[in-house]
C-alpha cells in the first residue's frame, strides 16, 4: 500500500491563487481527511492528486513515485465524485466493470470483481439497472463500487455525502470508515463538514484560503487547535471567543474581559501567559462550561454570572445562549432542569480546558 | 368541466392548423398524381377521376431516377458520416477546453452563417478546379460536409455543456485516455445531440441543388436534386414527374424527421447556455 | 433544352462514339440560365466542358469575357458558307458561334378544332378572342381563353415593338426604348387583358402551355420549340403573330440559333477532337435527323436543299414566319435591356405605371445599367493604396505571429488534444467558408466585371460607396428588414404559441408535433415551388379557398409588387415556425411544474403565468434561436428568388442577397455584388453583437 505525499504544490486560476504551496502527506493505510471552507482549494487539491489538475508548482508523489506528468488514467488511483458521475448509459454492472473493461482485464476476473464489490455494497440486487433508476444512496453505492473494483493504492473521495439526506449521510459515512477497515488501504477524503472529519479520520488536514491551517489527529484539532480558525471550525456547536486581558492581581493570573473574571491559577504553565501581552483572546468550548446548580465542586472564583437569551434543546443536552456584560457565550448543559430565557445562569469554567491565542497572529498559545 | 371544453377547443384549433399546415405538401402528393397537362385546374380535389401513378411508374422505369437516388444516398451518408465526426470532436473540443482562440472560433463559426452563401459559389469552384475536384464526389462532400459544419458544432458545442464534466474525469481516472473517455462516456451520453447533428448534415447534403449543379457535370453522378431539376427544362416542364420525384426525395427526410422528431425536442440545444 | 432534344443530341453522338470509339462524349445539361453561369464559374476555374450548346445570345458574354475562342482560326473559311448567315455568329468582326438550326421565334398557334382560319390582323385576333373566351359552365369564371402567352416576359413582348414600327435595340447596341412603338405595345397589350379580356389576368409560361395543351385556350403564342410537346396532344397549325392593324407592319419575333461554341481551355489534341466533333454536330447528316426528329429548321444549306425538308410542310410555313423576324442581337448589352423592359413593362401591367412614364423609364433604365455594367474603374492611387494596405495586413499579422509564437507554442502543447481535434473541422470551414469569404473581400474591392473578367485590379471602395449612395440600396434594405422582422416574429409567436399548446395534455400530442415538423422537413426548393402554384390568380389552390371559403375575388399574388411580397413571406413563415416550435418545446420541457403550482397558489392567470414564467423561462433557449433564425432569415435566397421568379415584378420583391444574387450572376457586377455581401455581413455582425449585449446573452460564446 502506498502513501501519498504533496510537496509545496502551488496552482492558480488566472489571477486567482487557489493553494500557495501546500505540503502533506497521507502515510500509507491512513484515512486522512482534508477539510476546510468551500472555496478553500482543498477539492483541487484532490484533483492535483488524482491529475485532473497539473500544479503550477511542487510535486504530487504517489507510493514514492513522482507522478506530476503522469495522466489520471495511469496513477493507480481511484476517485468517488461529489455528484457520483455515474456513465449515464450504461447499467450498474457496465459502470463497475468499465475501468476494468478499460484494461482489457477477461470476463471471468471482470465478473468476480464486480461481483465482490457489488456483494460488499449490497448493491448486487441492482446489477442491471440503470443510474437513472437508482435513489441517491444507490447511486452512491454504485459510485463506492465504482472505485472498489479498481483495488486501487489510493482511494479519494470528493464530497462524496454532500448530496444524501442527513441519515443517509451518517449511515454512509460509518460504511465508508467500515470499508476502510477492510481494505485497510489509503484514503483521502475531502469534505466541508467537521463531523465527518471528526468522525471518519485518522489525521484531518484542515484547509482555508489556500493554505494548510492544521494536520493532526482528531483529538490534536480539537484539543490543542493550532489557531483561531481551528478552534471555530472543529467542534459542534462553535467554540466562544473572548477577547480580554490577563492581569496579575496580589500575585495570581486572571482573565479579564467585559461581564467576566476568571483566576487562571490552577493552570499549569500559567507563567508563560503572564509573560506575554496583556491581551489575548480566550477560547471556551460550550461543553467546557457548566452549570453551577447541579457542579458537585463550587468554584466561585470561576463562576460567571449570565443571564440566558435562548435555549435550544437538543434532547440529552441543551445548547444555552447567554451573555454575561458585552460577552455571548453558548453553553452545551445536560438538561436537568428547565430554563427559560431571561433566567439568570451561573456556569462554571473548567479552567484546565480554556484556549489561550494571540490576539494579533491569532496563533495558539502553548502552555 | 370547463378544463375539458378547453381541451376539445384547442384540439380542434390543432387539428385544422395542421390539415392547413400539411396542405401545400399534399397538394405535391396531388400533382404528383395528375398528368402533365392537369396541373393547372380548378379542381382542389387530390384525388381526381383522371388521377394516377403513372409518373411513378415513368419515374422509376424510364429515367435514371434510381441512379440518382443511389447517388444521393452515398454522397449523403459519407456527409452525414463526416459531419458527425467533424461536429463532435470539435464541439468537444470548444465546451471542454479553454484554449487560445476559442472565443475566436466560436464567434466566426456564428460569423459564417452571415455571408450570403451564393457569393462563396465562384470561390468553391475555382478552390475544388485548382484542386481537380471538379464533377467528383470528394469536392462535393467537402462543400456538403464543411458548409453544415458550422451549426452542428454549434450544437454539439451546446449539448456538451450540459454533461458534467465529472463524467469524463471519472472515465479517466477508470483508466480512459482524454480521446477514449470522449467515445466511449461522451459519446454514447450524447446521442440525441449526434441525431440531430447527423439529420443536418444529411439534409444539408439530401436536398441540395445549387452547389451540386457547379461541382456534378457527368450525368452518371447526378444527385437526385440535380436529376429532379432536370425534368423542368427552361421553357417545358414535365410536371407530373417532377412532383412525383419531389415527393420521392422528401420520403427520406420525412422518415428521418418523424421518427427523429423525439430527440429533436431534447436534442436540439442551439439555445442552451453553459450554467 | 428539351427532354426529346436531349435524346435526340444523345442519338447522334452515340452514333459518333460508335465510330471513334475512342472518344466518350460526356452530356451535361444546364437551364438557359444555369448554363451561362456554371459556364462563367468553371472558365474562371480555368475549366469546363470543351464544347457548349446555347442560344446565340450568351455569345456576347462570353466573347467579351473571353472565355470561348473565336473559331475563325480553327476552321477554313469554307465551313462557315455552308450555313445559312444567320447560323453563323459573329460578333465584334469574329465568329464565335456555329448553330445546328435556326428558330427558337415566337408565332401563333392555334387549336384547329377551335380555330380553321388564323387572325391575320390584330383585330382579328381580338374579335376571334372574344368569341372564344367563354364561360363554358356559366358560374361566372372564364373556363376557356381566346389567347394565352407568357406575356409578362421581355421576349414574349418585343415582337409587338416592331409590329407598331420601331425596333427595341439599335444596331450599336444601344437601347432604343423610349418609343411611340413601345408605348403602343405596352398600350396593346394591357387593353388585351384589361379591356377585351381575351388573356388571362396572369399567365406565365406553365399556365399558357397547360391551358393549350388541354384545349382551354384556342391560341398560343410560342416558340418552335414547342412543337414537340404539342404534337400529340392538340392538332395545332402555325401562323406569323398577325399584323398589328393600327400600322399595317407584322410583328417581329427574335430569330436565333442554337449553336455550338469552344472553351477558351481547351487546346491542344482535345481541340481537334472537339473541332471534329462540332463539325460533326453541325453537319447536314445530323441536322437531317434533327428534322425527322424534332421538326428543327435546318441551318445547313445543304440539309434546306434535301427533299425531306423541301417536302416537309411544317417547315416551309416556318421559313415564311421566319422572314418576318429580326435576328436576335448577341450583344452583352442585352441582358441589361431585357431587365430594364422587364420591370417597367410588369409596372403597367400592374397598373402602377402609365405607358409613356413606363417607356421613358424603360429607356433611362438601360442605358444606365449598360453604363454600370461596361463601366471599367481603373486602379487609381486609391487602389494602389489599398494594394499597399492589404500588404501590410498581412505582414503584420506575420509580425505579430512571430513575436507571439512562444506563447502560441505554449497554448498549443498545453491544449494539444484541443487543437487536434479541432483541426479537421477547422480545415473543412477553412477552405468552404474562411477562403471563399476572404476571395470576395478582395472582389469586394476589386473592378471584377463583364470587361475586366480575366484581369480585374484592385481598386478600392468605389463599391461600397456606390452601394451606400444608392437609394436603390435604403429600399432594399427596408424591405428585407421588413422581411426578416415579420417572418421572424410570426416563426417566434407561431412557434412558442403551439409549443405551449402542444405541451399541455393533450390526446396525440405527439402526432401533432410531429406533422407540424414537416414544413421543415420538406426540401426548401420543393416547398417553394409548390407554393409559388398555390399562388396562381386562377388556378392556384389558395385563390380558389379564399374563393369558396370567404367568397372572395382573386388575388393576383404574383403580378403585384405588395401580394407578391405578402406570398414569400407567407411561405416564409410556413417553412421556418417549426424550427422555432421546437425549440420552444425544449425551453419549456425545463420549466419545473411547481412555478405553476406556486403561481396558481399565488393567484396568477394562465395569461400572468404565460408572461411571468413560460416566457422569461423559455427565453434563454429562444434568444440564440432568434439570432440564428434572423441571420438565416436575412440571408435566405432561395423562397424570395423562386416564389417571385427572381423578384417579379418589377424587381419589387428582391431582398439584399436575392439582388446580390441578381447583380452577380444576371449583370455580371460581381465586385460591386462582393461589396453588397460584405455590406451585408457587416450588418448581421452587427445585428448580432448589439443583439446579444442587449439581452446579456455574450457569455453564450
């Protein structure tokens, strides 16, 4: 199995920069996932990998083999397409077996591939009809058998989930984790939504504007967010940024900020903090924020005082809108309780979790 | 209820706008009946007592009406052949690739079909001497071919736009050359647009009178047109054959047009723009 | 040329193949018309048939464009005295012509069943053509006609300018039109038909034979040639035209002859042979089978002196009805006469002229176009200039090739696939439409005429200039903005008005698209032709159904400058809705049913869903349809040209390119014609970028 890695590639359309030189590598097996806005260059980046691009600049190395001037139809790879691009024409057996037809491969081997993925998808029912009679799941089975039968090195997927209804979607996307499991082989997938790369990745590349913001594993974006960006854009529902200051008063570290006043004492490296600008931007996931009413260790000193704007009720938990002074914070609660806009909320801060940035690069502050 | 009276009025409004529109080509069918002489009267019947097919009969044993439809029919399938050919590999080539000049491709390709086209005669001819394809049939299939090319591109231009381009990319990552992607994934997905393509060149080329009367001089390669005219001599016509061969040479485009007339409607895309 | 001619010319050169079976004898049969044009193309080409068979009057044209060689060289002088002088023809002081009969003039025949003694005065004929056009049945249309003719053609008419004393044409060539002769005529033959109604109102050539044919007529005026197609079916006798009673002179049919003239290209052993030929074609052996054949006036001497032709009645009559014609003049300066007197003599009829203003103009007419057709710009400082400036074009085009060439390298390996399969198509447009289009830009600027047909020169605008200072040009221009305005907009509204018709549920909705395709179906030629019939005054179908439906009077949709505008339009409009219609049918199969649905919600009338949804969806898919349609529409020849019969009457039917048509190939003015298109490209262009801009439609390129 082969891994894929992509060496300052560059490309632009016009006067239009799509990726100013972009380096990562899916180790071989990996299942990694390059996530990001849309218009953020990451499904053009798929496509230098897959040679439907030529890079202005860098290299496309593919199982160790420079494959930049190497045409699509020779890489090896195989690709699922955001709106399937099933062959209109042909049946759901053509369309398995056409690349596979392509390379002059005998009926027997066409027919016991086809048959295995087919069988793999579940799809083996729908062998003879056409794409034009398939519901959208179908269709997006068909696509996956599609690139199965190739038994590629490299598998990419381009949105592939975009179009299905959200049940759909999740049932696809535990069966595409499942299939990498057995095919145990690389796969890069390209998607705007977090959960999927959240869910489905071993490392995610996160993307914005044409450059890399983050590679690492789910757990790295999600606990140790390099940036601003990837605070907000990994983890449902969005981080609460807060601009503010660090003081030092009768020795002890606080955040200050309109509404809000936190010791920031009990975190470890709290030095490093002290050191820096007084102004920073703090970071707290909503599910890092708790309600004083049912926390079982009172913490006074990092309570904030709010009063609750809406409530959306998610069934196991509650996502709480609120605000404190000038300050909005959201808050993700396990519903015990009924609350009520125009309540007064005391949440507790679980200081070990907060983000720290600078407030000018916006680049994480590593405590 | 008022739904249905609607209905039976604009079918009826339907059926009399056909007959009138269906007349002028039924009356060929009339004279094509007649004899000779008949066919200046008074009678708006189509069928009349002195009416029969004795001009066919004349039509097909005593003049060279077969040979000239043979003619036609090779001279008309080697244009639709290459017509089709040629509008679809360039069509391709101008929805799929933005290369240097393609605006200015497309927009002479439009250009052509504002010169008045019987001021290229003198042209064409002194083009197909100098290159000895006088009274051949090449000289003439280049003209017929070339002279449709222009809207078939057009509509093949316009047909390939609607297809996504995934589809192609998909092929060639299957493992297809660009070229082998656009005949076996582009191609079969484009047929209705390829009927269309191929009944405009054929009637480009079914029906045409002018050009074939400068490039054909050996009686022997006459095309049908050029045999048909030649029943109506300047000062004498014979008219009951004339008409019966008029309705023998509309037959085909007939045919093709009423069973073609499907695709017609999706396949016709003149008007459609990339979105 | 006849299809028993032809036969007959087929018999004797297979006779001659038989005995040099060497030699194939290749036939190739043009129309009159047809013939002279082809012939003109192939001799620039610089090819063409050896020998050619036509009427003597193309031999001016031809002489003077120097595409037939005089044969004054290639044969002894002994072997032009063996024709009678009139077979023999000369122009400008050389032979060029050696005819195998003489004839092809004009005399009255006559049913002997209706008719035992001739009219031998004028108003004979008008008291013997009163008694005999007569309303058989008695439902008030006239069934039988005293006399019929083409009389709205030139040649059909001139005779009667000699019989009222003058001549038309002077000897130099001039014309000689504006006549007391030629008002009278005109005079006479209006009161024909207006006044002692013994004519048909109109009448061309197929109606008067049909009608003579099939005993509806008791007298036809026609030529020998004729003979053939009448010998089986009416017992006819022949007479000189009678004399015209008010001056006491006959009058004076065209003679000619139908001979044979030697392509400019052909030398050397094939001129022998071809020399062999035509002296084999001509020869009295021949024309003697030509007499028992077809009843063809022998030109050879030799053959006149034969028992055969001696003894054959027929012929004798004819020698006499021969003598009382003139020769046709072989003068270039002919054709521009004939359409000169063509338009102002189809003006009286119509009745929009009277016969002194029609004479007057007639006269002013062709003398100005024999000055425009002989009219010889020599290339002045201008055309040197222009020379210069085409030279510099293309040198800098080079230049800037040269300079560009690594970015054009670049673009072509990069788009490699593109360009490749582009390259086949682009090499057909090349040399079918991008080659021909830059040979006329040249014309276009050249003094290609009659007199410079070999050597034509570079010498600037002259033509666009006298193309954009000619009214005669705003009218036209009109006229075919008329034309494409009203048949574009009846092909639109008719075409999206059944498209939407159609599309509704409707029982045999798809028979109904189907049958309303075949207008377009229906090969243009054959659909004009058809409809041209329809639109006869008497016998044409859409007369006789206004006639019985409404109880109308006829029209006379081809003799009057308005109907007859009014019938190519209306044929027009009947060949080009159901391109449009399907197009239609297409834009609406988008349109999703739910904007219906929401508009019904909303409260909106079928007429404010057809305004706010059918057509602001369908327009995208009409707008390029329109713009095509348009330019096709501009530029389409072939239904002005056949359903008026090449812009009768009067040239009052003609749109751009159906004059461009005429002022090539008809006046031979190619570069002012080449001008005309370019004029006309320039419009469309135009037309087509102010159009796309203005309904935002420029990203369709």
């Amino acid at each position: 199995m082969a891994g894929v890695s992509l060496q300052a590639i560059s490309k632009s359309f016009g006067d239009n920069t799509i990726l100013k030189g972009i380096d990562v590598q899916a180790h071989s097996r990996e299942f990694m996932v390059i996530v990001g806005p849309s218009g953020c260059g990451k499904s053009t980046l798929l496509r230098i990998i897959a040679g439907l691009e030529t890079p202005d600049g860098g290299d496309v190395i593919i199982d160790g083999e420079r494959k930049n001037d190497t045409d699509p139809s020779k890489r090896e790879v195989a690709m699922v397409f955001q709106n399937y691009a099933l062959y209109p024409t042909m049946t759901v057996y053509e369309n398995l077996a056409f690349s596979q037809r392509i390379r002059k491969r005998s009926k027997d081997e066409i027919d016991k591939r086809v048959m295995e993925s087919a069988e793999m998808l579940k799809i083996d029912e729908l062998l003879d009809r056409k794409p034009k009679e398939l519901s959208g799941g179908q269709r997006q089975r068909v696509a996956l058998g599609r690139a199965l039968v190739r038994k590629p090195k490299v598998f990419l997927f381009d949105e592939p989930l975009s179009n299905l209804d959200a049940k759909l979607r999740q049932e696809m996307r535990l069966e595409i984790k499942k299939l990498h499991t057995q095919l145990n082989n690389t796969m890069i997938y390209v998607t705007h939504d977090q959960t999927e790369a959240m869910t489905m990745a071993d490392r995610i590349c996160l993307m914005n504007n044409g450059i890399i913001e983050q590679i690492g594993t789910p757990e790295e974006l999600y606990n140790k967010p390099a940036n601003t960006f990837v605070s907000t854009f990994i983890g449902m529902p969005p981080i609460n940024l807060i601009d503010g200051e660090v003081c030092t008063e009768n020795g002890s570290a606080f955040f200050m900020s309109d509404g809000m006043r936190i010791n920031l004492e009990k975190i470890k490296n709290i030095e490093l903090l002290k050191d820096l600008d007084k102004h920073v931007i703090m970071g707290i996931r909503p599910e890092n924020l708790h309600d004083n009413y049912f926390a079982e260790i009172k913490d006074p000193e990092n309570t904030i005082k709010c009063t609750v704007d809406l409530v959306e009720n998610l069934g196991s938990v509650a996502l709480v809108h609120s605000h404190s002074g000038n300050t909005h914070l959201s808050a993700s609660l396990t519903t015990g309780k009924t609350i009520h806009p125009g309540d007064s909320l005391d949440l507790i801060v679980d200081v070990n979790s907060l983000h720290f940035f600078h407030q000018e690069t916006k680049e994480r502050i590593k405590l | 209820m008022s739904k249905k009276i609607e209905t039976l009025f604009i079918f009826s409004f339907l059926v009399l706008f056909t007959l009138a529109t269906l007349y002028p080509a039924l009356n060929i069918i009339g004279i094509s009946l007649r004899t000779d002489d008949a066919f200046q009267s008074r009678s708006l019947a189509l069928w009349t007592s002195e009416s029969s097919f004795r001009s066919y009969v004349t039509l097909f044993l005593k003049t060279d009406f077969l040979t000239w439809m043979k003619n036609s029919f090779l001279v008309s399938f080697v244009v639709t052949l290459t017509g089709v050919v040629l509008a679809s590999t360039s069509g391709y080539a101008l929805s799929r690739f933005n290369f240097m000049g393609r605006r200015a491709v497309l927009s002479s390709l439009l250009m052509t079909q504002m010169f008045p086209a019987t001021m290229l005669l003198l042209p064409f001819f002194i083009l197909l001497a100098k290159l000895k394809l006088i009274n051949s049939y090449l000289g003439l299939i280049i003209i017929y071919s070339s002279t449709a090319l222009p809207f078939c591109i057009w509509q093949m231009k316009g047909y390939y736009d609607t297809i996504p381009d995934a589809l192609e990319e998909a092929a060639r990552i299957d493992g297809c050359s660009r070229f082998s992607a656009f005949t076996k994934v582009i191609l079969p997905v484009s047929a209705p647009a390829l009927v269309i393509t191929a009944l405009f060149s054929f009637m480009a080329s079914w029906s045409e009178y002018v050009v074939a009367a400068i490039v054909l001089q050996d009686p022997g390669l006459y095309t049908l047109p050029l045999g048909l005219k030649s029943f109506q001599a300047s000062l004498s016509t014979q008219w009951g054959l004339y008409a019966a061969g008029a309705v023998v040479v509309s037959i085909p485009v007939m045919i093709l047009f009423i069973s073609l007339s499907r695709f017609l409607v999706s396949g016709l895309t003149v008007g459609s723009v990339k979105g | 040329m006849l299809y028993e001619n032809r036969k007959a010319l087929r018999e004797v050169c297979d006779k001659y193949e038989e005995s040099h079976p060497d030699i194939k004898i290749e036939l190739t049969y043009r129309e009159t018309e047809e013939l002279r044009s082809n012939f003109q193309s192939s001799a620039i080409g610089g090819s063409g048939p050896d020998l050619i068979y036509g009427p003597s009057d193309q031999v001016g044209p031809f002489a003077v464009m120097g595409i037939i060689q005089s044969l004054d060289e290639l044969f002894p002088s002994s072997f032009f005295d063996q024709f009678l002088s009139n077979a023999v023809v000369r122009f400008q002081e050389k032979t060029w012509m050696v005819g195998d009969g003489v004839g092809n003039h004009l005399m009255l025949m006559f049913n002997k069943e209706l008719i035992s003694t001739p009219p031998e005065s004028t108003d004979e004929l008008i008291q013997m053509g009163k008694s005999l056009t007569k309303d058989l049945n008695g439902d008030g249309i006239i069934d039988q006609y005293g006399l019929v003719w083409n009389f709205t053609e030139p040649f059909f008419y001139v005779p009667w300018i000699g019989g009222f004393g003058d001549w038309f044409i002077n000897d130099d060539g001039s014309p000689n039109l504006n006549t007391k002769s030629n008002e009278n005529a005109f005079a006479f033959i209006k009161s024909l038909r207006d006044e002692h109604r013994i004519i048909p109102k109109e009448c061309d050539y197929e109606t008067a034979n049909a009608l003579f044919k099939t005993g509806r007529a008791a007298m036809i005026i026609n030529g020998d040639w004729s003979w053939g197609d009448y010998r089986d079916k009416v017992d006819f006798g022949i007479a000189a035209l009678p004399m015209v009673s008010s001056t006491g002179d006959f009058p004076t049919p065209l003679v000619s002859t139908k001979g044979y003239s030697i392509n400019v290209h052909t030398t050397g052993e094939q001129l022998s042979h071809t020399i062999d030929l035509m002296t084999y074609l001509t020869s009295p052996e021949v024309q003697l089978h030509y007499v028992r054949r077809l009843n063809v006036q022998p030109s050879s001497l030799a053959a006149l002196a034969h028992p055969n032709v001696q003894s054959n009645s027929l012929l004798n009559q004819n020698a006499d009805i021969i003598k009382k014609g003139r020769p046709m003049p072989v003068v270039p300066e002919l054709r521009a006469i004939w359409d000169a007197l063509r338009g102002e003599y189809q003006s009286v009829l119509a009745g929009t002229k009277d016969p002194h203003a029609a004479a007057v103009e007639s006269q002013r007419k062709a003398i100005d176009q024999i000055k425009t057709m002989n009219v010889v710009i020599e290339p002045g400082v201008q055309g040197k200039f222009i020379k210069g400036l085409l030279f510099l074009f293309i040198a800098a085009l080079g230049i800037v090739f040269w300079i560009k060439k690594k970015i054009y390298l670049r673009s072509f390996q990069e788009n490699k696939f593109a360009y490749l399969m582009l390259l086949p198509a682009f090499l057909g447009i090349m040399s079918v439409i991008i080659f021909p289009f830059g040979y006329n830009l040249i014309i276009s600027l050249s003094n290609f005429s009659l007199r410079t047909f070999k050597h034509w020169e570079i010498i600037g605008f002259h033509h666009f200039a006298s193309v954009l200072t000619d009214g005669g040009f705003y009218s036209l221009f009109g006229k075919t903005i008329i034309w494409t305005v009203v048949n574009v907009s009846f092909h639109v509204s008719l075409g999206v008005f059944l498209a939407v018709l159609i599309n509704r549920t409707l029982p045999a909705k798809r028979t109904f698209r189907t049958l309303l395709i075949i207008p377009w179906a229906l090969p243009q030629y054959i659909a004009a032709l058809t409809w041209r019939g329809m639109f006869n005054q008497e016998y044409g179908s859409i007369n006789l159904i206004l006639n019985q439906l409404l109880n109308m009077s006829p029209i006379q949709w081809l003799s009057q400058p308005v109907e007859a505008f009014s019938a190519c339009i209306i044929t027009n409009i009947w060949l080009g809705f159901p391109f449009m219609m399907v197009v239609a049918l297409g834009g609406l199969q988008s349109i999703p049913k739910e904007m219906y649905e929401a508009s019904q919600v909303d409260g909106a009338s079928r007429w404010q869903q057809f305004w706010n949804i059918t057509l602001p969806m369908i327009k995208p898919v009409m707008i390029p349809a329109v713009i095509l349609g348009t330019i096709w529409t501009f530029n389409n020849i072939n239904v002005v040209w056949l359903v008026s019969n090449g812009g009768e009457p009067s040239d009052l039917t003609h749109i751009l390119v159906s004059y461009v048509y005429k002022a090539a190939f008809n006046l031979y003015r190619y570069g002012y014609a080449a001008a005309l298109s370019m004029i006309i490209f320039l419009i469309l262009s135009m037309f087509t970028v102010v159009f796309m801009r203005r309904s935002k439609l420029d990203t369709v390129v």
